[in-house]
C-alpha cells in the first residue's frame, strides 16, 4: 500500500511533464505554483519554466536549491550555470559551471556552456579552448562548431576557424543571430555562396523583431556582395535600407547599414558621403570591431579627399580600438618591446645546414612558385597576375607553411632545427599534409602549377627549401615607407597584426627584422629567387611582364597582363587589395607616404639602412 500522497505527487509529476514536454510553461508554473521545497521534479521543472518565461532571477533560487540537494549531480550545476550567465551573474555562473566540469569534465555541454560565458566576458582564448573541447567530445555538436569558429575567428586563428566551418555548407538552417555571425566569418574564409545561403536560411523569430532582423542581413548582404566586387548586387540590397528611414533606436542595424553604405560608396568614389557615414558609426556605436572598422574607412576617405591630418586623427583612432581588442587576446604581446613577428627568430645557420642529409625533392615544374615578401608590397597584384594565366592556379592566402612548423612541434620536432633530420619518409608526410590542405581550397588544381602567396612566408625559408628546395621564388618589394603607410592604414584580423601595426615604430622595427631575418636565411640556402619590384611594375608593366614569363620559363605571358580583367571575374579576394586590383596599373600608391612625412621623421633613422639595403632612398 503507497504511503499517504504519494499518488498525488507522482500525478503531480506527470501533469507537469506532460505540460513541459507540450511546451506549456504557464500551466508547469501553475501546477507547481505550491511545490515543495525538497521535491527535485517540481523544483527542476518550475526553474526551467521560469527560464524559458525569462523570469531568470525567479530561476536562479531554485536552481541552487537543486545543487544543494544533490551536489554531485553535474545537471544542475550546469543548469545554473547557464541560468546565471543569461542574468548576467557572471561570478555565479563561473562557480556553477566550473563545478559542473569537475564532476563531468567529458561532457561537451559543460565545455560548450563554459565557453559561451567566456565569449559573453570576451576572453577570447578561454571561450576558444572550452569550445574547441566541446567539439573535439562531440564532432556534431553544430552549435559549439559555430561558437568555436567565432572565438578562433576573433583571436586570428584561421586554421581552426577553418576547421569548424568545413562542413558548414552542410548545416541546418540558423537562428538569426547566429546566421549572421556564421556568414560573415565564411565571407572571411572566401566563401561567399556559402555565406549567402546562411543568411537566406536563416530561421527568424516569431515576434514584432523579425522585420529589424530582415534589416541587418539585408545589410550584411549589403557588404557581402561589396566584398566580392559584385557592386550592383550591393546597391540593389542598399535600395532596401534608405538611410532616412533607418531605426534611431536600433544602433547595431544603423551602423551596419551606415558602414555598408560607406563601402559603397567609396567605391563609387563618393568620399564624403562616405565620410559622413562613418563618423555617423562612430558616434553611434560602443562595439570595438564596428568602431575600429568606421575609423579605418573614415581615414581611408580623408586620405583621398587630401585631409591628411584628419586621415591621421582617424589612423590613431582606429588603432587604438584595435589595440583594446588584442589586449584581451594577445596581453603577451602588449610590452613596448615585444616581437609580433615570432618566426623572424626561427633561423638555420651555415653550420646547422651543412648537416642537411640530402632528401629527395620535386622537380621546379612541380613545386609551388611562391610568392612572398612584407604584407601590402605588392603581393595581391602578382598573384592575381599568376592566376589570370591558365598554367597556373591561385588558392589566395593562406598560411600553409606555418602550419607545417607547427604540425612539427606537435610531433616533437622543434622548427627549424630538426629540419635537420628530416628522413625521405617524413619530408614526404609534410608534402602530403600540404598538398591535402591545397586539395581543400583548389580541388581542381589539376597540371596546374600552385601559386603559394602569403607575404610571411618570406619568414619560413627553411621550410621551403626543404621540401621544395627548386621552387621558383618571388620576392616582392616596395619603398619601405609606402609598404609601412599602407599596413597602418590596414584593418588587419590577426590580433598579433593589430598589435605590430600599432604605431609607425613598431611597424618600422618589424619590417627590419623581417627583412633581416630574410637576408640571413638567403645567404644560407641561395634560393631561386626573382625580386619582383613594385614601383617598376608600374613604371614599366609590360617589360615587368616579359621578365616575369622568362623567369617562368612560359611560352606566352600574355594573359599576365590581363589580370584586372580575371579579378573582377572572381567571387572573392581575401586581402585588403581586393578593390584595387580590379582597376589595372596606376601609380597613386607610390611614394603615398610623402604627404605623412611629418609622422616619419621618427622611423627613417630605424628604416634608412635596410631602404639603401633594398635600393630606395
């Protein structure tokens, strides 16, 4: 015979089951209006009905109540947890989850929850770490892969961002916000179809909102097709966000529209149009990414109107923003006297390298060609140039080689020095795990040869003539100041960039050691290198052309020169050169510096030695 009430509960119980699981949260809160205290389905059942009511802090009591009944039960600590972070209690949701994790550290929600609350406190590397756990316990779990990118995507770690979105084409369709977020990163990655379907499948919510949120992927859709140079898709899309009737209220769909306008808009090259939209998204925003991205294309429309004081105000402003974005992921890296440029001291001396045992190694005809050399120094304009000629097939920019030196010191062979002992089997494991990351970009490669651009690579030269020691060699070179005005004029992702950018001198002292760094390695290993100037290129494009065919050893160079023609072709450029190189050769940005020469008084003293080095003055 059941106790006295023992019936009643268990109807109890089911009756608020029955309602939880129909999605009626009004009746779970009815029926459990007098529940006890003590009893753990009423208890569970009513703190998840206030939640999903977001009547968070009526949760929050019960939660821990359950806690407290049962410690060891890692649910409900993961359940207050999440709780908490959403009422913004965010000492308790860090005590809750970590608890959580100590009682179920293989459970992928726990990791996930984990990470979200470090997004939502913005520490980047530890919500990139939780995340990346959650989806390495469960390789599923959509929703973690999407927030694991998003972190990787914020701290500059394009590999892992790459890795969560590889099958992202795949995914069910996307709650807005996080639709929006998925298609911007994959724009970043150079796949703007992909990018596109996110957003026109992107599941909208059922209330008064869904009308704002058809208004922000409008305007990401906006600056989607402007990055892709298709600029009458861009200005279709734009003619559904009039700037007079954008809501004053709703700042994050204001600056979107504001910014895409802007990009527009200086395409078309209405600067102060441009301008003004910008300085509207400065007022206007608090968030860092959007203000740093409003500075940079302000500066960037002062600097063609002439205004050159107010493009430099804009340039402070910008990198300062930018600076309180690395801070929180690279603090390391935030002393005067750091080096952002970690490769520079990874060399191979004389002596190390006359203990190379010969390995076998492809021919020229079947090595990359890479092109290198510091970033904006023309590398964009010669790839596009490889790329237009059918012998050869572009994969834009990616750091491959530096993922082999990493992949190395993951297996325990610390780059360079055990290039050294590299066996045929090994050298031939690295070429594999390149050749599969080119097959993931360009699976098409076919005869084609591959165009290896990535301007750092001039700081992985050990790398290169170990597996490819044949490989023809581009060097691109630019007057120092011009190469250092255009980077600080440059929104650049990787946080270790943000920081090396920050100032002229940092960027003067970098671009030495850079060049220093490859100076010495050239001197060891004597590669096949042709230096590929910048300013005789657009003095003399069609000897620059011949010279570039003869060193290729190509029968016709001709479509070399149709390389404006083919970019404007392509669904997508990732560097900032993405506009300019649809234009074809002209001569604005050389000598630009010399309206900034007041601010580079203070770094010609550092960059005089190695500008006579390269032949500028």
């Amino acid at each position: 015979m059941e106790p006295p009430g023992v019936h009643s509960s268990q109807s109890k119980q089911a009756d608020l089951l029955d309602a939880f699981n129909q999605g009626d949260m009004a009746r779970v809160l009815s029926l459990s209006e007098t529940h006890s205290s003590d009893d753990e389905t009423c208890l569970l059942l009513r703190a998840l009905a206030l939640r999903a009511s977001n009547r968070l802090h009526e949760a929050l009591p019960l939660l821990t109540r359950l806690t407290q009944l049962q410690p060891h039960t890692f649910e409900y600590w993961n359940n207050l947890g999440l709780a908490a972070r959403e009422a913004g209690d965010m000492e308790t949701a860090a005590q809750s989850l970590q608890r959580a994790l100590a009682l179920a550290p293989q459970h992928a929600d726990v990791h996930y929850n984990l990470g979200l609350l470090h997004l939502q406190q913005k520490n980047w590397l530890a919500a990139r770490d939780s995340l990346l756990e959650a989806v390495r316990l469960e390789p599923n779990f959509v929703e973690a892969r999407l927030q694991a990118a998003h972190a990787c995507h914020v701290c500059g770690d394009n590999t892992g961002e790459e890795a969560m979105l590889e099958n992202a084409a795949n995914w069910p369709p996307q709650p807005v916000e996080q639709a929006l977020t998925l298609a911007g990163m994959l724009s970043t990655l150079g796949r703007p179809d992909v990018a596109l379907r996110a957003l026109e499948q992107a599941q909208l919510p059922q209330d008064d909102t869904a009308c704002l949120m058809r208004q922000r992927i409008t305007a990401l859709r906006a600056a989607l097709y402007e990055r892709a140079n298709r600029l009458d898709l861009a200005q279709a899309e734009l003619t559904q966000l009039p700037l007079d009737e954008l809501p004053a209220e709703h700042a994050q769909l204001s600056c979107a529209a504001w910014l895409a306008h802007a990009a527009v808009a200086t395409r078309h090259g209405d600067t102060q149009r441009a301008a003004e939209l910008y300085e509207r998204a400065l007022t206007a925003s608090d968030d860092a990414e959007v203000l740093a991205q409003a500075a940079f294309g302000l500066a960037s429309a002062r600097d063609k109107q002439a205004r050159h004081h107010a493009a430099w105000q804009a340039l402070r402003h910008a990198h300062e923003t930018q600076l309180s974005i690395a801070r929180t992921i690279v603090p390391e890296l935030m002393a005067e006297n750091s080096q952002p440029l970690k490769m520079a001291d990874l060399c191979v001396s004389r002596v190390e390298h006359d203990r190379w045992a010969p390995l076998k190694s492809p021919r020229s005809e079947q090595s990359p060609v890479f092109v290198l050399g510091f970033p904006r120094s023309g590398t964009t304009l010669l790839e596009q140039m490889l790329d237009a000629h059918p012998d050869f097939c572009a994969m834009d920019e990616r750091a491959f080689l530096h993922e082999l030196t990493e992949r190395m010191g993951l297996a325990g062979q610390a780059y360079p020095a055990a290039l050294a002992d590299l066996t045929n089997v090994e050298a031939d494991q690295l070429r594999t795990v390149y050749a599969d990351l080119v097959r993931k970009v360009v699976p098409d490669l076919g005869t084609r040869r591959l165009v290896d651009k990535n301007p750092l690579n001039m700081l992985c030269l050990p790398m290169i003539m170990r597996l490819f020691p044949e490989a023809r060699i581009i060097l691109c070179l630019r007057h120092p100041c011009d190469v250092l005005m255009s980077c600080y004029m440059q929104s650049f992702r990787s946080p270790a960039f943000m920081v090396l950018c920050s100032s002229l001198q940092r960027l003067a002292h970098g671009y030495v050691r850079a060049f220093e760094h490859w100076f010495s390695q050239a001197e060891v290993f004597a590669p096949r290198v042709l230096e590929w100037r910048y300013e005789s290129v657009v003095n003399r494009f069609d000897e620059q052309v011949l010279r570039l065919g003869h060193y290729l050893q190509l029968d016709d160079p001709a479509p070399l020169a149709r390389y404006a023609e083919h970019a404007r072709n392509k669904t997508y450029i990732s560097t900032p050169s993405y506009a300019e190189v649809t234009q074809g050769i002209h001569s604005r940005a050389v000598h630009r510096w010399h309206a900034y020469r007041e601010q580079f008084e203070l770094v010609l003293p550092i960059l005089r030695p190695m500008m006579e080095r390269l032949g500028y003055t």
